[in-house]
C-alpha cells in the first residue's frame, strides 16, 4: 500500500530490513515541518485482516495527528512483532494473542490495552456432505496449528455438540494461510477458516458448521504493548488508543469510508469488502474492551495453549484502562466521526 499517510511496510523474512526500509524516503512524511512535530509510533500488523484496517484509518483520518502521533504501518509475523516490541523498535502489536501466549510463557511484560473485537472471527466449515458435528467423529480437520488458539477454540465447541474435542477428529497443522486449500483439494473433512477463506469455501459449496464467535465468549483483534512504555510514555499509549477508539467509531458510522479503506488496505474486492462488513461490523466493540468473563475465557484457552498449570489473573494480561478512559472523555465531549 502506496498511501503516503500510511507509510505501510510489509515484511516476512528480516525484521532488521524491515526497520532499515523504514528510514526509506517513500515511508516519511511529505510534510516534513508538520512530521517534525509528531511523534512517530510503529505499529504492527500481523494481515490485512478487516479488524486491522482501523490502524490505517486512524491514521488518514488524521485521528492519529490530533494526538500528536505519526503513525507507521509495519506488517511483522506475529511472533516477530513481539520480540521487535521487547526490543523497542515496535510500539504497539496487533498479535494480542502472542502476546499474551508470551505473558503466560515466561512471564514476559506486555499488556493487551485494546480488543477490537468481542467475538472471535474465524469460522468451522465443512464438506458438504457432513450435515452434523458428530458426523465429524475420525475425521481430518485443518488448522493453521495444532497448538494455535483458534484450535483449542474448536476443541471446546466440538465438545459442546457431543463429541470429545480432544479426542475424536485429527488436527493437522496445514500452515498458515493454507487451511481452505486443503479443504477444497479434498484431503480434509473440514477446516477452520477466516472471513474471507469462509467466502471462497461457502461460494464452492462447501458447508458452514459453526461461526465460532457464536460458540466461544472470547476477543479477537486485540492490541498490546509493553508494560515499559504504558509505565514510561503513558502519554503515547493513551494518545494511540484515542485514535484507535475514534477509529472504532468510524468505521461503525461510515459504511461506505470504511468499505473505501477496506479496498485500499487489503487490495479485495468492492463486492467482498462490503460482504465482510456486512458480516461482522456487530463484533466491533464500543468501547475498545471485553468483560472480565471474557478475559478470563482468553487467558484459559491461553492457558491450554502454553499447557500451563497457573491461572493468570485478567489484571496480568490486560490494562483496559486507556480505552475505558478515552471512551469517556469522547463521549462527554460527544465526539463524532
């Protein structure tokens, strides 16, 4: 993405070249004089994910001016992202999930500050011929990993329906990206797919089993950052997850800006860009956070994940402090988009 307000940078292979690129004159700011003033935040995004397009907006829209940021898209794996946030090249990660997997597996000092989200967005598809969840027993399920959160996810909604989530179906790790692939080429049964996956696999006949947000009381799309810069520049954090939130109330208002981002940002179509935000604009929080049950919820899967016996308190994981406080004070100003 070009977008000269953006300034998005994608990378794979070496975080050292993606921060070296970010010095590159096509990622500064045409007005320099102005850019001088502002403090520049890196931000980084692990897809083009339709959660994700808020960071971009927030930074079009100017919302991250306001707040006297300049903010710099990166696109950084998820694991990655949180080693260059512990090192300080990152600010802001939104790979919530590693990051929390990362607080339960050694302790490491992060915090989640914002979920965008308060239903999980991925979906459980099918073969079309298995037309119910115990139809599923003995049968091979794709994942984008036997250990990832969306699969002990499945694990618990396939036990709600009668089956052993543990132990009836056969997880197989297909890579990430890969799950409806291998869904479509006819060696797996069924497969855990994103929004846009779940388009591709409904539009080629195969059968929605469960939307997990409709299963699961958990987040997804959650931001985080380092316990260093909320304790340091509390100022920063709470600027970043002001614009964040007027993001947030944006693309809930204009159907038609967002969809516009949505093409810019993931490069999909006009008619898949409305589809999506048609489908889940209602899992777009209000406020920037979830419930304490829903905390809890998170930090057991996470649990489950590191196969850890300790239960971490939500006050370990998570500071919703900055959204709730920005949340308020936009709302007595009455700030609209």
């Amino acid at each position: 993405m070009k977008n000269k307000s953006t300034k998005v940078l994608q990378t794979s292979k070496s975080l050292r070249f993606a921060f070296a690129l970010l010095g590159c004159t096509q990622f500064l700011a045409v007005d320099s004089v102005s850019a001088q003033s502002l403090q520049i935040v890196n931000m980084a995004i692990p897809a083009r994910s339709f959660q994700m397009v808020i960071y971009p907006l927030a930074q079009q829209k100017g919302y991250m001016k306001e707040e006297g940021l300049d903010q710099r898209v990166i696109f950084v794996a998820p694991t990655t992202s949180i080693q260059a946030m512990l090192g300080g090249d990152v600010h802001f990660t939104g790979a919530g999930s590693s990051a929390l997997v990362s607080i339960a597996r050694g302790n490491t000092p992060l915090k989640v500050v914002v979920a965008t989200n308060d239903r999980v967005l991925q979906w459980f598809v099918t073969k079309p011929e298995i037309t119910s969840p115990k139809e599923l027993k003995g049968k091979r399920i794709a994942t984008t990993g036997v250990a990832a959160i969306a699969t002990f996810m499945a694990k618990q909604v396939l036990t709600k329906h009668g089956l052993d989530g543990n132990k009836d179906v056969n997880y197989l790790d297909v890579g990430q990206g890969n799950q409806l692939a291998a869904l479509l080429g006819g060696g797996f049964d069924a497969a855990i797919l994103s929004v846009e996956q779940r388009y591709v696999a409904l539009d080629k006949g195969m059968r929605e089993m469960f939307f997990m947000g409709n299963e699961v009381k958990n987040s997804w799309g959650t931001l985080a950052t380092t316990d260093k810069l909320i304790k340091e520049n509390s100022k920063m954090v709470g600027g970043f997850v002001r614009a964040t939130l007027k993001a947030l109330r944006y693309i809930r208002q204009d159907k038609e800006g967002t969809i516009s981002a949505m093409l810019k940002f993931s490069n999909v179509s006009r008619q898949q860009a409305t589809r999506v935000y048609d489908d889940i604009i209602g899992t777009f929080t209000r406020n920037g956070a979830v419930d304490e049950e829903t905390q809890r919820n998170d930090l057991s899967i996470i649990r489950q994940v590191v196969n850890a016996n300790e239960t971490l308190s939500n006050a370990r994981g998570y500071d919703f402090s900055f959204a709730l406080e920005a949340d308020q004070q936009l709302s007595k100003i009455g700030w609209k988009p």
